[in-house]
C-alpha cells in the first residue's frame, strides 16, 4: 500500500520569491520591452512550476507555449520562428515559454538560440527558456541571463512537507524526509508519497533505503545513460567516491586508479591523468573536471547512478576504491568502501572481511583522534558501523556516536534521525543517557529550549552511575537551556548541589592516556566551577561567585578545546569582563575552526558579538553576528541564529534605517516564541523600543520597554531586562511617566551595585539625573561622565553627552551645551550611531551652530557621500525604489541598501522625504551657484574681448 491518499499533488511554491522577483521583472517590463530569461536546476527543483507559475501570473497578452516536434525537434526556421513571435507582439505583448529546452534537438536548440539574438526590446517578446544543470548549458544558451535554482533551504522544504502532507508526519518521520531529500522538492513529495498512511505518521517503520533507486530515477528522469561502458564506470566511480566526501568533488587521481584496478585493459575514455596513454575521450556531460578535480553537475544524478548501478558492480567500484585508498594510507576512507563492497552472496573471503570485523574496526578508527578526518567523515563511519552491527547495545552506542559527530559537523537534520535509530534499540542507560545528551544539545540549538531541558535532565540521571562527569556536564547544559528560557527556578534547580563527582573520562578509562585522563579532570573541574559559581550568581551572592567563575575564565587563558573557551567566555560574561570575554570567544572561534567543527563556530561568534555589544562596540557586534548569522544558518541552527538576529537588530537600532531593525526583530521574535528563547525575544523588543528612542518616538519606546522591565508576569529575561532600563527611563521621562521610571531605579540601582556590567554605575547617574530637579541635575550629569570615562564605550557616553547637551541648551546655557552636543555627535559619529548622530545635529542646529564636518548647508553635507552614495542619493531622491536603483545602476539591491544607510547616517536624515528635500536643495543651490559663476565667466569674457 502507498501513501498517496495522505500527500496532496499540487501544493504552492515553497521559497523562490528570489527567483518570481526576478521572473515578475520580465513580466511587469513586457508592456514597454522584450527580454529574456533561462532558469536552469537540478531535476526536481521547480523549472516547470516557475514556468507555470509565470504563464498564470501573465495578463497582458497571449502566452505560447513552445516544445520539441516528435523526435525532439521544434522543425522551424528562425525565420518563420521570428515572423511568429513579431506577428503575435503586434497587438500585445507576448510571453514565451520553452521548457526543458536542453531536450532539443541540436538544430532546433541553434533556431531558438539565433531567434533569441535576433529579437530587439522594441518587440515585446518576453521568452523564458528552462534548461536541467545535470549536464552542460548548450551553447546556443550560454549566453543568456539566468536564474538559479537551488536546493529549497530547511524551513521552505519543511512548510513544503507540511503543505503536501497536511502535517499529518511524525516528527521523527518528518526529520528523515527532510534529510533524505536535501532540499529537492520533487524528490521530498515522490518520497511522503512513497509512504504508507502508518509509516508516515510513525506507526510503522519506514522502508529502507528511504530514497531507493525507483524514486530517485522517477524524480532525476532516469539514470544517465551512455553507449561507453568505460564512461558509464566513470560516472559510477565518481558517484561511489563521492559517498565518503558528502557528494562534493573527488580526486581524479583516485577516480583514475580505481578504474585501472576495475578495468586493468587499457580501454580509450576520458583522460583523468597526464601521462601517456590512448586518446582522451571527452568527459561526459554530467561530470565537472576542474583541475584534478572531478565532481558531477547535480547531487541527485549522482544519487540516482550509484543506486540504480547493479548491485555487483556497485560492489566492484567501492572495493576498487577500497585496494587505492588503503594502498595510499588512507585508513577510514578505505574502511568505509570496504564496508560498502559487502553484502554479496559469496562467503567473505577472510575473516577479516566478516561485518562484524569491518564494522568494529570502522568504529574503533572513526573514534582514534589521531587519524585525521572532519566530523562528517566520522559520523558517516560510525553509522556504517551501526548498519553492520547485531548487537543492540552496541548499534544504539554507534548510532549515537554518529549523531554527535553529525552535530559537531553541524547537520542536525542527520543526527535526528541518527538519534531515532538508536533509540530503537536496546541499550544500557550510560548509552541512552549519552543518546538524550546529543538529543537535548540539538534542541538546545535547533529547537524548544523546553523539550532540551528534559532531555538533559534525563540524560544527567541516565549518565550518574556510571559517568558521572558526563552527568554533570549534561545538567550544566540543561541549565543553559533553562536559562535560555528565562525560567529562573528551573535553573536555579538544576545547578543546584549535587553529591561529588569523579574526574576520570569513562571514555578513557582509568587506564586511558595520561593526557586524556588530565582533559577530561580539567574539563569536570571547568564544569563543576561554572555550575557553581553560575548559581551562586543568580542567588545574588557576587562574593561567592567570584571566584569559582574566575577560575574558569582563567582557565581559558591556557585552554586550547573550543568548549572549554566558550564556557571561559560565558563566565567573563557573567562577571561583566568583556575584554576576557572577547579573548575567550575569539580564542573559541579560532580553535572550532582549526578542528572543522562548523557546530560550534556561530556560537563562538555569539560570544563574541555579544562581548562586542556589551563594551559599546556596535559595528565590531554586527561583523561578528552577520558570520555568525550566516554560519547558523547553514549549520541548521535557527535557535543561535535567532541570537545573532537579536544582536544585528541591536546594532542596527542606532545605525540603521527602520525597517532593517524591524525585519531582525520579526526573524528574531519568530524563532523566539515558537521555540521558547526568552533572552533573544528581550533583546530583540529592546532593539525595536532602542531605534523608537533614536528616532525620537519616546512614546513608543516607553510602551515596549514597560513590558520588559516592569514588575509582572511579562517582564523580559532575568538576566536581561535590567540592561533596558536606561532606556526606559529615558522614555519614560520624555513621555512623562516618571513613577514607572523611578520604579524600576530600585532595582538597577542593585544591579549597578553588583559590578557584572561596567557601564550601569554611568547610567544610574544619568538616569537619576534625568529625574532629578534642575539643582542637583548637573552634578549628575558630570558623575555619570565621570564614570563613562572609567568603564570606556563610545556610545553610552556620547548618550550621557547627548541628554547633558540637550538639558544645558533648554537652561539657556548655550557655550557649555555646544561643547557637550559636539562631543556627543564625535563621539556617535566614531561608533557609527548615526540616528544618533542626526539628534545631536538636530541640537546643535537649534544652538545655531554647523555640525562640526558637515559645513553650514546641503551642498556642503552632500560632499560627504562618496560618488556611489551620491548617485545612489539622486535617485531615491527622484522617488526611484532600492530596486530601480539597483536596476539603473547595475548593482544588487543589498548594495544599494547598504549604501543607502550611509548615507542616511552621513546626513543625518531619517527619511527619504528629509532625503529629497536635503539633495533637492542642494540641487537648487549648485544651479545658483552655477548661475552666478557663468555671469561672472560672462563677464570676464566681456571685458577681455574689450581689452
């Protein structure tokens, strides 16, 4: 039975709004100009549907549809083809349609390819050809615009399964059909539909292999076919080496020998080494060779040639593949195509090619750290390990082992489903305690927060008895979880005393390595250091805090493992230490990329950012959290990237143009309230009420910060909100609610106290100074100065100058507020505040004193902007939209809205009105110039013709 009755067949278009902007240009251009546009993927991306989709959203005229004759031709000259197209543009424009054109025949593909030249934009032929990437753009195509299709990214293929199941998918379920069908649409349906109504919603286990050769040659359009049998090894070789590199390009080298083992008579075929030898034959089309290099077109033809290969000769290239590899040293590479060359009917022909042997070797090589393999690597190992072993105890050990490794890789879509297979099994609980501390570190970075907390609970009581060390690090990071929750109890619960805990790896072994035992005490004594003194903190007591926290962070300076670092750089954190902050979460990053651990690097970029943020040093935050931002991203962790969005959202309120701080905050607030992340949702509405306050929307600003920091049950993250107060007090008082403002001061008055942030002593003076009768105003304004010089950071202080500068101009007293306004507007301009920046102009403007750099009008302002700026300034200024900037000046819209931001902050505008009106006057002032300079020129002329 099929599952068909459970998957709809037509669903809507998951994530190309890319590529229909692109195609919907071509459409809304047509009534004036032609044009032309290929879109080229993979098999299974979408090319049909984007041309369907494009021909329904056609209203303007006819849409012709052209296709191949019965034996792949279109059998039209260019001639009689153009006469057509012009004949039918006559009235209306005309949209044309070609699909899967790289299935013409040769001379058909030369007529559309000459009649696409030979069309002129006054024609108003729109023609949108589609081709497959599994194989070379013929040349009649190569020359023409095109639109990529890709792979769909996590969260459009998971609305796609959704969309086409109605949801009705397990979730273990769900997890595996994701990662099976990396991001191809039409495979990821073809696979929901392969299921059964049970398998599907989890009842039954699903079939194995879950992509077998019948889908996968359904969705790819066949297997590649060619006459060549050495050809076809080719492709098969590469398809096979490619199993140990992820799919990506394998070493031609490799490929070569391989075939010579496999084929030892010289047969003529592609050349894939210098030396002698008979003619080269080409490489086929569905092959890249770059440099020494081979790779296919498309991941899924290589999919499809290895699966649909017979089974013997699949056998055949891995166990060629396995006699070069090993021959060369390459220890687990080897292994694992040996594993792969298993499975015949013929006896093994010793028994160290017995399963069971290979798959403990696989094992033991996967986990010896000193043969050099990237994470993905060893995953890929230990769950062949898995797949050949009959105990179940220790299956479940190695599917485990899998699931960690594929984490560290940063696939959490793999190690889902890696997780679900050993929890199938049978197992002791230091094995499933070890299951469930993989299961809650993915949640905990790709997931509810929540569902984490349990599982590293659990897996804290599975793990006490016979690893207690590990147990304690799961509980450490169940409190992490708890905290990034902001539920308080829950974390003061679970880093709450414990009995004491042995040191030694269990792993190891007390017999293991001397360095390994040492690691392993160093990494129990970080742990159990930061459990305590992270308590200790949240109980309010600094004095016993201090030390067990110092200790960690000492230990970063001398500690070399990522992990470790990080916990160095959140214990600096926690002690207000951003300059070890910044060390640890740099030395992090620096380590987890020298060990390829691609899980860990946006988490040290986190850090980082954070460390950057908290010393004031916005644009530095912003670098680090737009890598960390893209790092999480492709690693599959939206609850760390929902943090660098909290981050950029920060950066960007004092910097940048609303809507950029509004589109981080709805990215943020998305994540954050379907997976439960309290500390990112509280920093992102502090960024959304912080770009209200800059741009002088105290009301506003007033209204979202309340929730955060007031007493109730909204209030934002324990260990957060009270960095919102100056800001709310601010507000609050420019929106008259000094009660709410002076409610709040008790408590920061506490946390300024308590000495974890080095910048709230400055801010307490400036708060209680903007509550404060006129008479003891200006004592506080220059104690909260004084103390910005003790803790650094640019943008505070110039805050502190700013409210100082505005509250000495409104006592009329202009000389000392002219100094204090400028040295706030230096001190936005040097940290790039600057809708700040344009407040601090705003006041000095209304001292009568020029902004010190922007001379005394627009034309002088406008000779800030660089050229680009400057062009880009005059075209929004004439009402043109980013993207009709972008189009005008050749350039991407990101680039335009980059540079559109500065120079919004160059001038000190807050909207493309205040733009206009700002280059429109400048304008008017060249041309009065301009006309003044030509009387004069005139006049010279006049007077030197008289001479």
């Amino acid at each position: 039975m099929t599952g068909e009755t459970t998957v709809r067949t037509a669903v809507r278009i998951h994530g190309r709004s890319t590529q229909r902007k692109a195609l919907r240009a071509l459409l809304d251009a047509l009534p004036h100009h032609g044009g032309h546009l290929l879109v080229a993927g993979e098999p299974g991306l979408g090319r049909t549907t984007l041309l369907r989709w494009a021909a329904r959203s056609f209203r303007a005229g006819p849409v012709l549809h052209l296709g191949p004759g019965p034996d792949g031709g279109a059998h039209v000259t260019v001639e009689q083809l153009l006469d057509t197209l012009r004949a039918a543009s006559a009235a209306a424009p005309v949209l044309v349609c070609a699909d899967d054109a790289h299935l013409w025949d040769a001379p058909a593909r030369t007529a559309l390819g000459r009649a696409v030249r030979r069309l002129s934009t006054a024609d108003r032929v729109g023609l949108l050809l589609s081709v497959a990437s599994d194989r070379a753009v013929a040349p009649e195509f190569a020359r023409l615009p095109v639109v990529h299709l890709d792979p769909l990214a996590p969260s459009a293929a998971a609305a796609l399964l959704d969309d086409a199941t109605d949801g009705v998918a397990a979730p273990a379920v769900r997890e595996q059909l994701l990662a099976e069908a990396e991001g191809n649409p039409a495979l990821l349906v073809a696979l929901a539909r392969r299921l059964s109504p049970a398998e599907l919603r989890g009842h039954r286990p699903l079939p194995r292999p879950l992509a077998d050769a019948a889908v996968l040659a359904e969705v790819a359009g066949g297997a590649p076919s060619d006459p060549s049998a050495h050809a076809r090894d080719l492709l098969l070789t590469v398809a096979a080496a490619g199993q140990t590199e992820d799919g990506t390009d394998v070493d031609a080298g490799l490929v070569h020998d391989a075939l010579r083992r496999l084929r030892p008579e010289p047969v003529p075929g592609p050349r894939l080494d210098p030396g002698p030898g008979p003619r080269a034959e080409p490489v086929p089309e569905y092959l890249v060779l770059a440099g020494d290099r081979l790779r296919f077109r498309s991941p899924l033809v290589r999919r499809t040639v290895h699966a649909t290969a017979t089974p013997e000769r699949r056998r055949a290239v891995h166990r060629a593949l396995a006699e070069v590899l090993e021959t060369g040293g390459h220890r687990l590479t080897g292994l694992l195509h040996r594993s792969w060359s298993l499975g015949g009917p013929e006896p093994a022909p010793t028994s160290a090619d017995r399963p069971a042997a290979v798959a403990d070797r696989l094992a033991a090589v996967a986990a010896d750290g000193a043969v050099p393999a990237p994470h993905r690597l060893r995953a890929t190992a230990y769950a062949r390990a898995a797949e050949l072993t009959a105990d179940g105890a220790r299956r479940a050990e190695r599917y485990t082992a899998a699931a960690e490794q594929a984490l560290l890789a940063g696939r959490p879509d793999r190690a889902r489903p890696l997780l679900a297979a050993a929890r199938d099994s049978a197992a002791p609980a230091a094995v499933r305690g070890r299951a469930e501390w993989v299961r809650g570190v993915t949640e905990l970075r790709d997931g509810p927060v929540g569902d984490a907390h349990q599982s590293l609970l659990l897996a804290a009581s599975l793990l006490a008895a016979d690893a207690p060390a590990d147990a304690a690090a799961a509980a450490l990071a169940a409190a992490d979880a708890a905290w990034a929750a902001g539920d308080l109890s829950a974390c003061l619960a679970t880093l709450a005393p414990g009995p004491p805990h042995r040191t030694e790896n269990p792993a190891a072994g007390s017999d293991g390595p001397a360095d390994a035992r040492s690691a392993a005490a160093h990494s129990a004594a970080v742990v159990h250091d930061h459990r305590v003194g992270m308590r200790a903190l949240l109980e309010g007591r600094l004095d016993r805090a201090g030390a067990p926290l110092g200790q960690v962070v000492e230990r970063g300076r001398t500690e070399g493992r990522p992990e470790t670092l990080l916990r160095s750089a959140a214990a600096a954190l926690l002690l207000g230490d951003v300059d070890a902050a910044r060390r640890g979460g740099a030395r992090a990053l620096a380590a987890a990329r020298q060990l390829g651990s691609d899980t860990l690097v946006p988490q040290a970029l986190e850090y980082l950012a954070y460390a950057e943020l908290r010393a004031g040093r916005h644009p530095q935050a912003r670098t680090h959290a737009e890598e960390g931002l893209r790092t999480a991203l492709r690693t599959g962790q939206r609850n760390t990237a929902a943090h660098h969005r909290a981050v950029l959202a920060l950066a960007a309120s004092i910097e940048e143009e609303p809507d950029v701080v509004a589109r981080h905050v709805t990215a943020a607030l998305d994540t954050a309230r379907r997976h439960g992340l309290a500390q990112a949702a509280t920093l992102a509405q502090w960024a959304a009420a912080r770009a209200d306050l800059g741009r002088g929307r105290p009301f506003d600003a007033a209204d979202r910060l309340g929730l955060l920091v007031l007493p109730g049950p909204g209030r934002g993250h324990f260990a957060v909100w009270r960095l919102a107060v100056p800001c709310f007090v601010e507000a609050a008082v420019l929106a008259e609610r000094h009660e709410d403002a002076r409610e709040v001061l008790t408590d920061f008055a506490d946390w300024a106290a308590f000495g974890a942030d080095p910048q709230a002593a400055a801010q307490l003076a400036r708060c209680h100074a903007l509550l404060a009768p006129a008479e003891h105003a200006d004592a506080l304004y220059r104690r909260a100065l004084d103390r910005h010089d003790e803790a650094g950071g640019d943008f505070e202080r110039a805050r502190t100058a700013l409210l100082y500068g505005k509250w000495l101009r409104r006592r009329r007293r202009p000389r000392e507020a002219r100094g204090r306004l400028g040295t706030a507007l230096a001190g936005f301009e040097r940290c790039g505040a600057g809708v700040w920046a344009a407040q601090a102009r705003g006041e000095l403007r209304a001292l009568g004193a020029a902004p010190q750099g922007t001379g005394t009008g627009a034309p002088a302002r406008l000779g800030l902007l660089t050229p680009q700026q400057l062009r880009i300034a005059r075209h929004v200024a004439e009402g043109a939209t980013n993207r009709e900037v972008a189009l005008a000046l050749g350039v991407s819209t990101r680039t335009v809205d980059y540079h559109l931001r500065k120079v919004f902050a160059a001038l000190g505008v807050r909207s493309r009105l205040e733009l206009a009106r700002t280059v429109g006057e400048a304008e008017q002032a060249r041309e009065v110039r301009g006309a003044g300079e030509a009387r004069r020129a005139g006049s010279y002329e006049k007077t030197g013709a008289q001479h």
